[in-house]
C-alpha cells in the first residue's frame, strides 16, 4: 500500500469529524503545496458554513482570524456553483457527497494543479468522510436531544405522578372528612331526635304531674276520709256478719289503697325524686327481689333463676330505685305468662366499661306496635293500671345515668335489658 493510499484510508476511517477535516486539509495543502488553509462545513441548521480545521493547527491571532474569515467568505460565495476556483492567491475545492453539498477547501498560496485521478479520489474520500461525520455528529446530538427530552418528560411524569398522588391524597381527605360530617350530622340529627322524644316525654310527664298534682289536692283528703270510715266501719262490725258483706268491705278497702297507689305513681312524674350515688350490689339486689317475690310467683307457677355475674365492677346509684325498677319489671314478666307458668330469669354482666342487669322471659311477648310505645306514659296493655310503671322505670334508669331497652316478639318471650356504666368512685348527688 502507497502512502497517498494509506492516507485516503486514515482519512475515511478517522474516527471523529474534527480529525478527518485536519487530516484532510493537510492531504490537500500538500497536494497544493499550500502555505495555510480551511476546511468549511455546511450547517443546513444554520444555513452557514463553519470553519472544522485550520492548517497550520498553530495558525492564531490576528492573521488566523482574517484567514477564517476569507475562507468563509469564499466557501459561501463558491456554494451555489458547487465549482472549484484557483487564482494566484487562493484555491478552493468544493466537497460533495451523492450530490449534496458538504462544505469547501480553502488553500492560501497554493500552486496551480491540474485535475487528476488522485485529485477526485481525494475529494470523494474527504467529502464522504465529512459527510459521514457530519451525519453521525448529528446523529449524536439528536441522541442527546432525545435522552433529554426523555429525561425531562420522564420528570414530567414523575411530576405529575406526584402530583396526581396528591391528589389522590387530597381526595382520600376529602372522602374521610365526607364521611366524618356525614357521621356528625348523623350524630346529631340522632342526638336531636332523642332530644325532642325527651322534650315530649318531658311534656307528657309535665301534664300527668299536673293532673296528678290537681287530683291529689282535690281527691285526697275525701278519699283518706272514706278509707277511715271504712277502717271503722270494718273494725265495729260484729264477727256475726255475713261472710260476703266482709268480702265486698275488703275489696272495697283494697280498691280504695289501689286509688291511692296510683296517685303516688303519677306524684313521681311531677316531684324530683332524689337519691344518694352509692356503690350497687346488683347480685344482692336480684338476690332481695328473688325473696320478695317468691311466694307471688309459686302460686302462678312461675320459677325464677339468677345468673349472676362474678366480680361485677363497680356502678352506682340507688339501690331502692333500682330494686323498684327490678320488682316492676318482674312483675310484669309474671303477667305476661301463658296459665301454665313458665321461667323468668335475673341475669348480671360484665360488658366493658358499663353492668347489664337483664330480665328474661318465656312469656307470649310483645308485638313490634307495642314495643314501639312501650315506654310512653299512660300506655298500656293491661286491662288494670294506669301503664306508668315502665315510664317511670326509664326515668329512673336516665337518672342513673343507664339505659333500658327491650327485645322481644310475639310467642318467643321478653329481655329487659338495663345498661349502667362502670365508675372508680361513687360521689353523692341529689
């Protein structure tokens, strides 16, 4: 291989755009016997040419710069005709590559030569080199452009992954905030409704104290006169009377107690009860009621069972009024029996922080109309009473803090349910 061979190869295979514009622009100020020169480039971006080498490489200053400057001037003067040009000053090859225009050689002082074989192989090696760098230099600026464009738009993304997660977030907010107002208003459209049924079980019970408080003071002092007289009247009675006409006395004496009982019934609605908070033994309490209602209770063939709770916590209250309420609710546990009989069970638990006193029955039960007004003043199924007795259980349990409730259907028995809450300590109040 020839050195002007080796030299067109160097040329093609030189690896960056800057060393095959030196390497050919050396090539060429050689052939020429050149004293300086210029390799120019076509930017079709910029619509310009652009110096890619100067020869010498030491060229600089002032003289370099005006050389530029010349070498530009005539590569944009030479580009339309696509023609070399030589004078005696200067010699300029233009470089084409398939037919598009690459750029231009700019020699200064440069001999005369003639075209050759050599001369043309030479300009196609330079022009397809420049050209292939050119491409390649383009190629990887276009890269780049690409890789930062994906690197912006990928930041893009995460920037509006993020802020769609905020969003996320923000509506996930607003979802709970939603459900938390929904709950509150749900809370208090609750609250709200029990306490317009208390303002109107306030109501009811204002009008039976007041009734109550009317008969009381018109019917009171007549009716303990005629139980005096009938007290008398029974006492002096011979032994010699008649049984029946001492029956018809004790009836009328039982009626006339009734009355009275009833009176005092209604008096609770109208005065404030109060009561000391002291420590509750429920199991003590079921334990009296047992007792108290025993006898009551064999002869209609009812049994009643505790199951009592260990170690309930403490609770506090009344324990008298508690044992009303109880004795009340037993009651009419025994009423609500078939005539065979039946069971009615005492029950206490442990639930957490509140006492549940339960009463259970195996009694006919309660339809779901009744339930509803169970504990309405002056409701009643009974054929005696005045249907105060349940009333005046729940006020007493609100006293206390608790709650009743009931649970029961036609033909599978009743639960009275009592709810006290737990305390460390008990304070008296009245």
């Amino acid at each position: 291989m020839d050195e002007m061979t080796q030299l067109l190869l160097d040329i093609a295979t030189a690896p960056s755009l800057d060393q095959a514009a030196a390497l050919s622009l050396a090539l060429f100020a050689r052939w020429f016997s050149a004293s300086a020169g210029c390799v120019t480039l076509w930017d079709s971006e910029l619509n310009r040419h652009i110096v890619a080498a100067s020869w010498p490489a030491e060229l600089a200053g002032a003289d370099g710069a005006m050389l530029r400057r010349q070498a530009l001037a005539l590569a944009n003067a030479a580009r339309q005709t696509e023609l070399n040009r030589s004078d005696q000053a200067t010699h300029l090859e233009p470089l084409s590559e398939d037919g598009q225009y690459v750029g231009a050689v700019v020699l200064f002082d440069a001999a005369c030569a003639g075209p050759s074989e050599a001369l043309a192989q030479l300009r196609r090696v330079s022009a397809h080199a420049l050209a292939v760098q050119s491409q390649l230099g383009r190629a990887a600026r276009e890269h780049s452009d690409l890789v930062s464009e994906r690197e912006r738009l990928q930041h893009l993304l995460a920037a509006v992954e993020q802020q769609q997660r905020t969003i996320d977030q923000l509506l996930a907010a607003e979802r709970q905030w939603s459900t938390s107002l929904e709950a509150r208003v749900e809370e208090r459209t609750t609250a709200l409704r029990d306490a317009q049924a208390r303002l109107i079980q306030s109501e009811k019970l204002a009008v039976v104290g007041q009734l109550a408080s009317s008969l009381a003071h018109e019917l009171n002092n007549p009716l303990q006169a005629i139980q005096s007289g009938l007290g008398l009247v029974i006492s002096e009675m011979s032994a010699n009377k008649p049984d029946h006409v001492m029956q018809d006395l004790h009836v009328i004496q039982a009626e006339l107690d009734r009355i009275g009982t009833i009176f005092r019934q209604m008096l609770d609605f109208y005065r404030p009860v109060t009561f000391e908070s002291r420590p509750l033994d429920l199991n003590a309490i079921c334990e009296g009621v047992r007792i108290l209602m025993r006898k009551k209770l064999q002869e209609a063939s009812i049994t009643l069972r505790l199951q009592l709770g260990a170690q309930l916590p403490l609770t506090c209250g009344d324990s008298n009024q508690i044992k009303q309420v109880l004795l009340n609710l037993v009651l009419n546990a025994a009423e609500a029996m078939p005539p065979a009989g039946g069971v009615i069970t005492l029950q206490t638990i442990h639930n957490g922080q509140q006492v549940c006193l339960c009463v259970i029955d195996t009694g006919v039960g309660i339809t779901p109309e009744q339930r509803n007004r169970l504990f309405e003043p002056l409701f009643t199924t009974k054929t005696r009473g005045l249907g105060l007795g349940l009333a005046i259980s729940q006020e007493i349990i609100r006293r206390h803090e608790g709650t009743i409730a009931v649970q029961s259907a036609p033909g599978s028995g009743t639960t009275f349910e009592i709810v006290l809450p737990a305390r460390k300590q008990c304070h008296e109040q009245s």
